[in-house]
C-alpha cells in the first residue's frame, strides 16, 4: 500500500522474496504466480488504477474503496488459492 502503483508493489516484493526461492525449494513459476497475486491485495489513493477507476464510473472516493478496494483484494485472494491449488501438482 505505501509503495504506490501495483507495478512497483510487485517489483519490489519480487525483489525480497526472489532469494529465498532456492533456499525454501519453490518452484520459481508459482512464485512469480503467488507475488504477482498478492502484489495488488490493499488499493490506497497513491495508486494510479485506483482514480481511473473512480472517474471512469464517476464514483465518490468512499464508493470506490468500496468497489475498487473489494474487486482488487477478491481477485488477489482468488489468484492465491489458485496458487495453492497448483502447487499440489507442481513440485
């Protein structure tokens, strides 16, 4: 939330849990699946998507944490699980 924009979240959580890949044996596509997911879970007013967002369905900032905020952590606790669910089968 303090980084900003989506993109520079998942860069920089790219970057912290990159080295641990080897270390905790993880397969390095589901990492990348599982930061990717989470990178976008809490949406803050510092993001761009957030006001395009608000104006594009010209809603008050209240209303759009409420749409926005919902649809961005549905879809990174959705993403997560999916992640789950793949790593039974992918070693």
């Amino acid at each position: 939330m303090a980084t900003g924009a989506g993109t520079v979240s998942a860069i920089t959580a790219a970057g912290i849990v990159g080295p641990l890949v080897p270390t905790f044996h993880v397969d390095p596509a589901l990492m990348v699946l599982a930061t990717a997911s989470a990178s976008n879970t809490i949406t803050y007013v510092n993001d761009a998507a957030f006001w395009l967002f608000k104006e594009y369905f010209n809603l008050s900032i209240k209303d759009t944490f409420k749409t926005w905020g919902l649809l961005e952590l549905t879809n990174s606790v959705v993403g997560l699980l999916i992640v789950l669910f793949l790593s039974l089968f992918i070693h």
